[in-house]
C-alpha cells in the first residue's frame, strides 16, 4: 500500500501531514531493508559509509570539508539507490536480453562510477591535503 492508497478501497487519497509521513518512513525503510539485502553493491558502500562518516567527524578538518566528505558519501549511496531502481523497473518489464534494457541500466551504472570518482577524488584531495593530521 502506498500513502495515496486508502486501505479500504482501491481509491486513490492524498494523504497530508504525520500520516503521510508514517508512510514516507515505512516505505523508506522497507527500500533500505531490500538494499541491505539483496543488493551487494549497495551493502559494500553502505558499510564503507558506516566507516567513513564517523571518520569524516573525527578528522581535523573545516566544517565545509566535511560537509564535502560526507557529502561525497551520501552522494554514491543516493546514486546507488536510483540505479537499483533502474534496474529493478526494468527487470520487472522483462529479464529476456533486450538491447533497450541495457540502454536503461548502462547510464545507470555510469552514473554510479561518476559517483564514486567524485567520492574518490573528494576524500583523497582533503585526505592529501590535511596528511600527516594535526589538531587545527
């Protein structure tokens, strides 16, 4: 049931406020449990961020840098999110080899490998820059 369905009938409601917001919260963590489930991509990059952002507190570094180390995390899971998407809409379309199916996951992936070279360069610029650490 989505939070524009009405559980009593097949009507759509728009529902507003903390209802709605329940239902935001569920279907969230329904996405996040399947994520940390079946997909292993997701998994790894999940436990590096579980790594790196405790990190990213830790280090003696502005607040805009780490903002940008945190930043640069949040920002591979998010693609990461939108790419199983992709590929799960279009699994679902059909699992027979089409030459469509790969022009709707293929970017999909780009996008993901663009995400981690920004995440990448990101925390290696800082990393370089602020090495050996000192407290500031």
């Amino acid at each position: 049931m989505t939070a524009d369905q009405h559980p009593d009938a097949g009507e759509v409601v728009r529902w507003t406020g903390l209802k709605r917001l329940l239902f935001t919260l569920v279907n969230s963590g329904k996405g996040l449990r399947f994520l940390l489930r079946k997909e292993e991509a997701f998994q790894l990059e999940a436990l590096l961020a579980c790594v790196l952002i405790p990190i990213a507190v830790l280090l003696p570094v502005s607040p805009v840098e780490r903002l940008l180390l945190i930043g640069a995390v949040f920002t591979v899971l998010i693609v990461e999110v939108l790419n199983t998407s992709i590929e799960v809409l279009t699994d679902r379309v059909g699992l027979d080899h089409h030459e469509l199916s790969g022009l709707a996951k293929d970017p999909g992936s780009l996008a993901v490998t663009f995400s981690l070279i920004l995440w990448t360069v990101v925390w290696g610029t800082i990393v370089y820059q602020h090495w050996p650490f000192t407290a500031q």
